[in-house]
C-alpha cells in the first residue's frame, strides 16, 4: 500500500481514468485484456511518450515546444544519412542526439536570452527544422537502415519491446530530475514564477536551455524508435507529433500556466492515448471517431481536473 | 432608524476548517466603522461574503432594515455595497472613464453601442469632488496608486453605493495622499455614505473611524468606540495577548560590510553612496517613487545600473544577476511578495531552500530530509503557523510566507539583508515577531537595510536612517536625529 499512500492524488486520478477506459474496452473486445495486445498499446505509446516526457519538463518550466516533430525529422534524416554512408550505428546516433540537443538550444537562445514568447519562437522552429529537414533531403525518404540498427529497436528483453524499455528508462531519468535533483526544483520555480525564481538566484536561462535541450533530445530519441521501426527515414515524419505529447501532459496534470505537471502522470496520459485508438481499432471504429474520442478525452481530462482541483 | 448595514451571526466554513463563527456587524448610515483583528482572523472572509465573492452558510445580511441575499458581486453591487481592495481591481489600459464604467457601461443606439462621449461627462462630474486634475479619457496605467483609488470611489459612487469596504487603502499612499483620502472620506460619510475601513495601522484607524469591530480567530472578539479605547487595548485585544513594549538596541560594529558608490539608474536612483556596517541596521525613507525599492533591486543585482558599484567586504560585485550577488552574501525580501518572492505551489521548503540548493544536494540529488530538517529549525525560531513546512507556501498568510522567504536567506548563510516593506500586509503581531527577528540578525553580526513607508517602523528598527528624495539620498539621520519630522523635512521636495 506505499505506493498507492504516495501516489499524488493527481496522479491517482489520472490513473482511475485509464482503468475505466481500459474497464470499458475489455467488456467490449475480448482481444483487448490480453498479454500481447497490452504490450502493444505501451509499444504503440513509447513514441509519444518520449516526446511527452521532455515536452512536460518544457511545460512545467512555464515553455511550450511545437518544434519537436520537425526536430525528430531532422535528427532522423541526418542519422539515416549517416548510417546509409556507412558510418558507424553509434556516431550516427550521437548525430541525431547532437541535433536535437543544437535545436533545443536554438529555441532556448531565443526565448532565454532574447526573451521572445516560446509559443512564437517554437511554432517559427516548427516551420524552420522541417524546411531543413525537406531541403537535405530534396523531400526523399532515405532507405536502407542497417539491419543491426534495426534489431535494437524491434527486439525485446524478455518479450517487453525495447522501445517501451528504452522509454521506461528515460522517464525513470525525467522523473528524478523533476523530483530528485536541484533542475527540477528550477523547472518548477522559473515555471510558477520566473521573477520570484531570478530573485531567489535560480539560475532562469540555465534552466530554461536545460528543458528545451532535453526536449529536443528526447524528440532525437523517439525518432531513432521510429526509423528503426519503419527501416526508413522520412522528412515529413512526425507531422502533429507535438499536439499528441502537450495532450499527454495536460491528461497526466501538467499546468499550461507552468509550475505544475508530473512524469507519472504524463505517462499514463500517453498510454490513455494510446489505448483509446488501440481499443477503437480492436472495435473497428472509422479513425474520424478516434479523432473525436481523443478531442473529448482531452476536454473531459480538464474538465475533472478543474472541478476536483480546488479541493486539493 | 435602522442601522445601515447589520450581519448577524455570519458562519462560514472552508470544507472542515470554520473561518467565521456567528460574527456580527454593526454599521450606522455615515459611520466609518474599523474591522480589525491579525491576518486570518476572518475579516477577508467577511469583506468577500459583504462583496459576493463568498457565500455565506448561515447568518442574515441587513441594508436598511430590510434583508438581503447576496449570491454574487453583481448582486452585491445592486444592493449597494461596493469593495476597494487593497490590490486594485482595474484594467490598466482602458481609460479612467472605461474602468469607472467597467460592467456597467452607458449604452446608446438601443443598447448596441457604448455611448464613451456620456461616460466621460459623467466620470469627470463624479470625480470633480474627488480631485479634478484626473483625466477621465487617459489610459489607469499611467495613473498614481492613489488616484487609482479616487477612480475606484467614483466607480463606487456611480454605482450608488451606501456602503464602501476599504480593504488595506493606504498601503501604497505617501501621508499626504492619506491626508486627503481622510478629507474624501469626509465628504462622502457627510453623504451619508457609510465606511467599512480595514487597516493594520492604528494611527489611521484612529484618525478615521469612530467604532471599531475587533475579530480574532474567526470570532466577534468586541465592538469598541475607538476615540475612546486605547490604542494598547485594541492591539491587545485584537492580538489576544499583550505586547511586549520594546525599544531599540543598537548592535552596530565599525566593521564595514558593504559599500555602495555612486550608485545610478536613469532618474529613479542618482548617485547614490552610502556604507553599511556589520550589525547595522540602516533605514532608507521617503515618498513612493522617491527611489527606495528601486535602490534596493540595483543593490541586489535584479536591475542592471547605469553607474556605479557595490563592495562587499571590499571586494567590487560584478553587474551579473541577482545569482552573483546571492553568492556574494546579499538577499532580497522584495516588497511584493507575491508577484517577486514566492512560489505559489511549491512548499515551504523548497522556498527556502531555492537559493542555497547545493547547500542541501549531495551527488546531485537534492537531500529532502535535511532540506525539511533545516527548515523546520529556522521556521520553528519564527513560529511559522500552521507549523507544517510541507504546505504549498502559498496557502500561508502574508505574514507567514514573509517568515520563509526571509527564512530563505537564513538558509543561504545571507550576510546581508535587503528588506523593502517588510511588514506590508501583515498584522500586527506578526509585525513584532518580524522587528525581533530583524534585531537578532543585527545581533549576530548581519548587516541590514530596511526600506519602508511607515514612519514609525523605520524609527523602531533602524540604526541610521537614509531619506530618498527624487531619486538621491537627501539626508542620512543617527542617534536622536531620527524624528518623524526630521524624515518628513528631508523627504518632501522643495518646490
């Protein structure tokens, strides 16, 4: 019972919305309760949830960031390119890093130092890192991964695929940073109130390149889960990327005011995600329907959050 | 003939926690009736459920003789009570007319447009009474907090209001505009207007209202004529304890601590050069807008100066952040504490903790259980109430969210302390908790700048006293020199 003692009551919360989602789907498809179709709805939910992870560290520091879509593209295609070249998995990997933590701190520069609206800057990155992305490219896809590479990220540990592994991992890391270490404290402080934080001696512009390149980061990260996947690097991937992880975040308790959001819960916001459109498809419901039951998710998340929040 | 506004026996409750137990209140047309009592002892609750913010859970509300239900601010309005809080309710870009009209605007063309030529005329025929240098079609933004208030007067007035709550209205006037806040007080109880002026400082509340409601802990403590009653015996009943009567130590070294010279920002700070010593505890005065908080946020390193340095124990302080100068040893206990010192959500000890976390972090990761240890022992020596440092800081009253942001700086080992209002907002016993504590840190060897607009708080702490007139330094007071009058002389311009 510890750890439901410790749960936050937030969390807990978002936690009983995904039994009863998960509840209302297993009396409806027999196939959905079942070993292989849970792992399934993780695996399908590691991409997200990698982006959600940094984009709830970006939320909570009071930042949005609408550029990790086209990031992921760009790391994905350098990387691709890379490994096509024959350069080795490793130092292609470390590209794809270096990219996504180069645009964080591209982002970070503007909002920090130039003191532009991170709404703005992020949705100008938007447009910037997928134009770059197009134009090494010439808009082809580049084919032809190493099958090395690939066996990473189709393989399992097991029988967990070494996507969900990979993303337990960095969200074990997220969350202690949040709630472990001095950062997170800064995330939150600069979140809640960035004059109160800069007089109190947070170190603001530290902290702010700090969220912005562990976004950009883990945006590289699901886009290597993702080429390794398809076998293929397209620059057009990770179109609308951003919206599923701000979605994931709010659902799980984070704050767009800043300040406020939890690791655990932005989670269990993606895997909510994830199983509405896993269980949707198990019913063969048409995709336009999927889009309507994650559009109302969303709301009724926000709607039970602002009822039940002021008695916290 | 019937009082103007009676509540009997009010009750409210927060969920388990009863705020307001069977109070009742009394106020007679044209009275300015005072409501007392520490910070939480229930007038806020009070002000809201009178304003329609709050709904009450029992009790009855009476304007007139007559009952009234108050379930909204709109409801509140049209029974005839208006509310001016401490922090002013207006939309700083829209025109003083604009505000004036705010939610109840002139319309004309049947209804569709807003007729701003009829607003205007009669926004400037409401404010003629109050001060008719206020022009009606100039953006709130660009006015001086006490017209801002005058403006929200004439809103009330507009609204025909027969009752004014005033919540804390002179906390941001110099004592001139008070003194012409007591004549538009006047005029408006000659109306037959009647006062609700709530206050932490007595020298008003005797200077104003001729009864007093005394709260404390949710409950009606005494309803006292107040020329009649003494001033200790209203603190005391209000605080429920006697005060200890205190005069002051000084614990100056000749050890110079810090130096500032020539210290200069645009017009708001000019040259300004002073020492600090060891032990010292320096007060700076004068009007608002005379430079005090603005000196005090270039010393800390939040505002960037034109000219100038700041020596601490001789060394120059590079012009590099608040974060540099934290390390150098200074700390600042900002005036709004709100807006510059908390963090709302987070709790007490990480408030504490923010400036000095490699002081509670070991391999990286921050050591909660020392972190709370440390912040219990500085919180205990304050008497943080409720005693729970794991509360977000923000569901902690004024006086007690001050305690930990200057328990911050205790945290950090803070050599020097910048405190610019420190008891703005906070109740009276709360108040002498904060003067002994600035005492003890004189007293350990801490040196200490203290920055306020209530004259008789800068003479009960400081050592010296600098007075800020238009940006300079225009005198600086020791010993006996330090009078109300003294001040008063050095900080008025010459005009």
């Amino acid at each position: 019972m510890t750890f439901l003692s410790r749960l936050r009551f937030r969390d807990a919360g978002t936690l009983l919305g995904l039994i009863l989602i998960g509840a209302v789907f297993a009396i409806m498809a027999p196939t959905f309760l079942t070993g292989p179709n849970l792992l399934n709805v993780l695996q399908q939910s590691s991409i997200n949830a990698c982006i959600a992870l940094g984009m709830t560290l970006v939320i909570i520091s009071g930042g949005i960031d609408l550029t990790v879509g086209p990031v992921a593209a760009l790391s994905a295609v350098l990387a691709a390119t890379m490994m096509v070249a024959g350069v080795p998995v490793p130092l292609a990997l470390l590209g794809a890093v270096c990219v996504g933590l180069a645009c964080g701190a591209l982002s970070a520069a503007l909002i920090a130092i130039g003191g532009l609206q991170p709404f703005i800057v992020t949705l100008g990155g938007l447009s910037l890192f997928r134009a770059v992305a197009l134009i090494f490219t010439g808009g082809q896809p580049i084919f032809g991964l190493p099958e090395g590479f690939r066996a990473v990220t189709n393989g399992n540990i097991l029988s967990i695929p070494n996507p969900v592994l990979i993303v337990a991992v960095f969200a074990i890391l997220a969350w202690i940073i949040l709630n472990k270490t001095p950062l997170g404290e800064y995330f939150m402080a600069v979140g809640g109130n960035p004059e109160a934080a800069r007089i109190a001696g947070v170190p603001v512009i530290m902290t702010k390149f700090a969220a912005y390149m562990i976004s950009g980061l883990m945006a590289a990260v699901a886009a290597m889960i993702l080429i390794g996947r398809l076998g293929a690097a397209e620059p057009t991937m990770g179109t609308l990327w951003e919206l599923d992880a701000i979605a994931a975040s709010a659902i799980g308790g984070a704050s767009l005011m800043g300040g406020r959001g939890s690791i655990l819960g932005t989670l269990i916001g993606c895997i909510i995600l994830g199983t509405l459109r896993n269980g949707l498809t198990l019913l063969n419901v048409q995709a336009f329907y999927q889009l309507l039951a994650t559009g109302i998710i969303i709301i009724v998340a926000m709607l039970i959050d602002k009822a039940t929040s002021k008695q916290e | 003939m019937a009082p103007r506004l009676s509540l009997t026996h009010v009750e409210k409750s927060f969920g388990a926690r009863k705020v307001l137990h069977g109070v009742s209140l009394l106020v007679q047309p044209g009275e300015v009736h005072g409501l007392l009592g520490e910070n939480g002892a229930g007038k806020s609750t009070m002000l809201n459920i009178l304003s329609g913010v709050l709904s009450k859970d029992s009790g009855t509300i009476e304007i007139d003789g007559k009952p009234v239900t108050i379930t909204s601010p709109r409801s509140a309005s049209e029974a005839g009570i208006a509310m001016i809080h401490q922090e002013l309710q207006q939309v700083p870009e829209l025109t003083v007319a604009q505000n004036i009209y705010l939610g109840g605007a002139l319309r004309m063309a049947g209804g569709l447009l807003v007729d701003r030529a009829a607003q205007e005329a009669e926004a400037k025929r409401l404010l003629a009474p109050l001060d008719p240098n206020i022009d009606v079609t100039a953006p709130i933004r660009g006015l001086r907090v006490a017209q801002r208030q005058l403006v929200e007067i004439a809103k009330a007035l507009r609204a025909k209001a027969r009752i004014i709550a005033m919540d804390e209205p002179t906390s941001s006037l110099t004592p001139s505009e008070f003194e012409k806040l007591v004549t538009v007080i006047a005029g408006l109880t000659a109306q037959g207007v009647s006062i609700i002026y709530v206050s932490h400082k007595m020298d008003e509340v005797f200077r104003v209202c001729q009864n007093a409601t005394i709260l404390r802990d949710g409950k009606l403590i005494a309803q006292v004529p107040i020329p009649q009653t003494p001033v200790a015996q209203v603190i005391e009943t209000m605080v429920g304890r006697e005060l200890a009567h205190v005069t002051h130590h000084s614990h100056a070294t000749s050890r110079v601590m810090m130096q500032v010279n020539g210290l200069s920002r645009g017009k708001a700070v000019q040259d300004a050069s002073f020492d600090l010593h060891a032990g010292e505890v320096v007060g700076i005065a004068g009007l608002v807008g005379a430079g005090r908080t603005e000196l005090l946020r270039l010393i800390s390193g939040v505002d960037r100066a034109d000219s100038g340095t700041v020596e601490v124990e001789g060394a120059v302080l590079p012009q590099a952040g608040p974060r540099a100068r934290i390390k150098a040893g200074l700390g600042l206990v900002p005036e709004e504490r709100k807006r510059d010192g908390i963090i709302r959500h987070r709790p007490v000890t990480t408030n504490i903790g923010l400036p000095a976390m490699n002081k509670f972090t070991q391999g990286g990761l921050i050591q909660k259980r020392k972190l709370k240890a440390r912040s219990e022992e500085l919180m205990k020596e304050v008497n943080l109430r409720p005693f729970d440092v794991s509360k977000p800081i923000g569901s902690f009253s004024g006086g007690n969210q001050q305690k930990a942001i200057i328990g911050r700086w205790l945290a950090a080992d803070t050599k020097i302390y910048l405190f610019d209002e420190p008891t703005r907002g906070i109740d009276v016993g709360a108040k002498a908790e904060i003067y002994d504590l600035i005492e003890k840190l004189a007293r350990e060897g801490r040196a200490i700048i203290v920055v306020s607009s209530e004259l008789p708080e800068v003479i009960r702490v400081s050592d010296r006293v600098l007075v800020m007139r238009e940006g300079r330094i225009s005198a600086t007071l020791s010993g006996p020199d330090i009078t109300e009058a003294n001040i008063v002389r050095n900080a008025i311009p010459a005009s």
